[in-house]
C-alpha cells in the first residue's frame, strides 16, 4: 500500500483516494454485522476476539511493527520476530515498512504539518481517512532511504513490501484459518448444517470482527490519544494518556509517555498504567526469549514538570520512569 497523506486536510487540496484499499475497508466493514445475527452471535465469539487481539494486534502491531521494529525496543530471537512481522501482516494494516515510515513520520512531525494523521484539525482525518487517501511521500524511495534505512536491508521486509506481496500473506492466513475453521466444524458436530454454521461464525469472529476491532484500536491510539487524555510530560505535541485506548490496546494509549520516551519498551510510567504488551515481553526476557529490552528514559527538560491533568492521582513519591 503505498498511500501517503502530505499533510493534514486543513493544509491539503483533497490528495486521491486509495481506491482499492478504501473499497477493502469498506467491504470488511460491512461484513461485520454479519456476525451479530441469531445464527451467527456466539459468546465463544468474546474471548476469541480477545485472543485474536492479543495475538494479531497486541503481539503483530505493538510488539512487531510498533515497539521492535520502529523503535528497536527489544529484541528476540529471529523466528519469533518473524512471527511477530507475519501477525502484524495478518492484521491488514499494510507492510511493515510502509508501516514504520509512516510511524516514523509522525514522531519527527508530531500534530505538526508534515504528520501524516494528526487529529489536529479533523478526527476523522486522523483515524482513519489519512490512511486511504494517497500521499506521494511514501511513494518514493526517498522517503523510505530517510526513514527507514536500518529496515532495507532485511531482505524478508523488503520481499513483503515489493509488489504488495503483504497482502498476499494476509489472504493467505484468511484461507488457513477459515479451512481451520471448517476442520474443527466437522470434527466438532455431526451434522453438515452444524459444521458449516460453526465454520461461519469462526470466520466472521475469528477474522472479520477481529480485524475491523484491531483496525480501530490502533486508528484509536493516532486520533484518541492525540485528543483525550492526560498528560505526565509537556511534549512538543498533543499526545495523551488515554486509559481506554490502553484497556483496548493492551498498552498502547498511554501515548503521552510514548512520545516522551519512545524508544522505551514499556508505554505504562505509572502504577495504573497497565501495559500487558511490555508484561508479555518481560515474560519472555524472564524465560531468555528477549533481550536489549529499552529502559524508560524521559529526557530531562520533561521529567518531574507537572502531575496529571486528569486521571488518577500519581504514585506516592514515584517520578515517572
Ligand atoms: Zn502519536
Ligand atoms: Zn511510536
């Protein structure tokens, strides 16, 4: 997907729509009710959009695109950074260098002109319009050389990004998971009928509702979390502590703290600032499965300026970081 927003509408002459992309979203987006009929609601449904969050968007896009491969945060061992890539390729949000530039981007130009989906001037904007409209930055090499250099040269990044090659991993896994689903409807019930409707509910929740959830929370932590919030730093942006993005992103909307300190594995500075996705990588440094995990680190002229605006009131005697 090489779409590229120059800048925020306001400033903009209404840059082209990505067709193809625009018309995916709106097709999985349609789908969606699909999955809250009679036939096809089912509580199982619950907590395998939870997992599937979990895995797909928590371990995919945080952890693979986000905390490692845009701000090196931690390290694994090589199979399982590819798995944490191929998760995030399965969750549709484009490759993983387009991704990271795009990334990349916003932190030089944070709710500034060059930010490619600030929320500044239009919410929708910064959620997810930025996303279809086209943006002849990321389309040249350039742009990839300035941002992403450290990224081109793995060969397996730049084989998905070449020829949308992304998006063929990501309809792969659709068809692995819906024959998934179809095995276990005939393993599990003794009817056809059963079979094929247990086969269309694992599809609509294990992969439809699943992307569409990941899709929003992650639009969430550009568009909320640049507008609703507290603040523990006074950073040159609009970024916040939003604690509902963070409940939906396993971490991810304490996105004050991150742009304070963005290469810092762990996004939660105080004690009620859950973050399951760096819980989950202190796990596997525990077991020897992670290693260079970066520490909090708020730059001195933004440590200890002023206590929350809002939200609960700080940890007795604990600075953040
Ligand atoms: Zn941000
Ligand atoms: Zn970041």
């Amino acid at each position: 997907m090489s779409t590229v927003p120059a800048v925020a509408p306001a400033t903009t002459a209404k840059p082209p729509r990505i067709f193809w992309f625009f018309a995916v979203i709106v097709f999985v987006h349609l789908l969606v009710p699909l999955a809250f009929t009679p036939w096809t609601f089912v509580w199982w449904g619950v907590p395998a959009l939870i997992i599937g969050n979990f895995v797909f968007g928590s371990l995919g896009i945080n952890l693979g695109y986000h905390r490692m491969l845009t701000h090196s945060a931690a390290k694994f061992p090589k199979p399982l950074e590819r798995l944490w890539v191929i998760f995030g390729v399965c969750s549709l949000e484009g490759s993983p260098l387009w991704w990271v530039c795009t990334h990349r981007m916003h932190h030089q130009h944070s709710d500034d002109a060059g930010d490619p989906h600030s929320p500044k001037d239009d919410f929708y904007w910064g959620h997810m319009r930025w996303i279809y409209t086209a943006d002849p930055r990321r389309q040249s090499l350039e742009t990839y050389a300035k941002y992403v250099p450290d990224l081109m040269g793995d060969k397996f990044l730049r084989w998905l990004h070449r020829g949308e090659k992304w998006l063929f991993v990501w309809l792969a896994h659709v068809v692995l998971l819906t024959a998934a689903g179809f095995g276990l409807g005939f393993a599990l019930f003794d009817t056809t009928n059963d079979a094929l409707m247990f086969a269309a509910q694992w599809f609509l929740w294990v992969i439809v509702v699943r992307t569409v959830y990941v899709w929003h929370i992650t639009w969430f932590v550009n568009s909320a979390s640049h507008r609703w919030g507290y603040r523990n730093y006074e950073t040159n942006d609009r970024s916040t502590n939003n604690w509902w993005v963070a409940i939906l992103t396993n971490g991810e909307g304490w996105h004050n703290n991150h742009h304070a300190a963005p290469r810092a594995c762990s996004q939660g500075h105080r004690w009620w600032e859950v973050d399951l996705t760096f819980t989950f990588v202190r796990a596997l440094q525990v077991v020897g499965l992670a290693w260079d995990v970066a520490p909090v680190k708020v730059p001195a002229h933004l440590r200890d300026r002023k206590p929350p605006s809002e939200g609960p009131p700080p940890a007795e005697g604990a600075p953040p970081g």
